[in-house]
C-alpha cells in the first residue's frame, strides 16, 4: 500500500473485531511512531499500549463514556514531557505526539488494522488508571484493531477552498 492509499483508506474506526493483533504488526506500527519526526529531535513521547481488558474496561469512562475505546483490542496512550515552545510559539509536545500517531494510524491502515483518534478523555481519570507521574501530559489516545465493517464516505472541503498560492485569499477558516 503507497502512502497516499493509506492516507485515503484510514478513517475514524468506532467497531472493533474481538481479535488481538499479531505482535510483529504492532510492533511495526509502533516502530512507526519511533521513526517519526519530532522538534530538534526530542522525541519527547512515550506511549502506553493497553491490552489488558480490565484496564482497557476502565478507560471507557474515561474516555468520556466512549465505549469503542475499550472495544478495541489494545489503546495506545500517548504521553508527553515536553513544555518546550518553539520560536513561532507553538508548543512541541502536542504536535510531536500529533505526528507520530498519524505514522501510527497511517501504519495500521498498511496492516489492515484501524484506529481512532480520542480527545475526548479525561486526563486525571486515566493518569489515575495507568499511573502516570503527575509531570507527563496526557496528549491523546488512540485504540487500534481490526475494523468491524467498513469506512464511512469521506467528509473533506474540496483544496480549491482550503488553499491558496502566493497570499492569503480566503476569507474566513
Ligand atoms: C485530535 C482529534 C481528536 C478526536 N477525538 C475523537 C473522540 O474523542 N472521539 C471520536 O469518536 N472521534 C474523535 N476524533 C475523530 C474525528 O471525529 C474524525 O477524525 C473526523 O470526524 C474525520 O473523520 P475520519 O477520521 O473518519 O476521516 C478525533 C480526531 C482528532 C484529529
């Protein structure tokens, strides 16, 4: 599968098949994460991946009663110890970790697998969970598995609205 493939098949999976992922798949796609680009190369991540289904029961209310998320055969919780702020202001912990679970959805998507990006969390409930230090933040978590039925069509602006050449020419976001 080329990138672009990957990039149009993966979607927001939300139905997870009962069925473990083969190791050497995800370790593949966690080796993705590790070959992601970061900020002057901090590769300031660490990512907890949730298999076991006690834990993986208690991080549906967390994740704001989302319960796919622990329907999914493993969460990969995805952490930062960065307050770096790069020059243009931004802060490099969330876009680092952003970089490095798209590699992860892109990778899974390769496998045959699915993911989804969860926001929608709450992060003391899971710090509390899985007994992360009260430094690290919590960025995103993203359960992984095999899809149970298919990909919705995709929502998307068409790029004649989204972008512009030269200067800007829009007239609003
Ligand atoms: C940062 C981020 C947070 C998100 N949080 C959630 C979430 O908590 N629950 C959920 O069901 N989907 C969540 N989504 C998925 C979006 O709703 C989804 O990406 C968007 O609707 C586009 O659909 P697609 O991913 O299928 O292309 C999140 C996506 C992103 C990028």
């Amino acid at each position: 599968m080329d990138v672009f493939e990957a990039i149009d098949k993966r979607y927001s999976c939300r139905t997870y098949e009962d069925r473990a992922i083969e190791p050497e798949k995800l370790d593949r796609v966690l080796d993705a994460a590790r070959l992601a680009p970061s900020a002057r190369n901090f590769q300031d991540w660490r990512f907890i991946v949730v298999q076991d289904a006690a834990t993986r029961a208690k991080l549906i209310p967390a994740a704001n009663d989302q319960a796919f998320v622990g329907s999914a055969p493993a969460v990969i919780v995805a952490c930062s110890n960065s307050d770096y702020v790069m020059r243009c202001g931004q802060a490099i912990g969330p876009i680092d970790i952003a970089i490095a679970l798209e590699h992860i959805a892109l990778q899974a998507t390769a496998e045959g697998l699915a993911t989804c990006w969860i926001g929608s969390f709450f992060p003391d409930k899971v710090r509390a969970i899985l007994g992360i230090p009260e430094d690290i933040q919590i960025i995103e978590l993203m359960p992984i598995g095999y899809p149970a039925g298919g990909a919705p069509a995709k929502k998307r602006e068409p790029l004649t609205k989204i972008v512009s050449y030269d200067k800007w020419e829009f007239d609003s976001i």
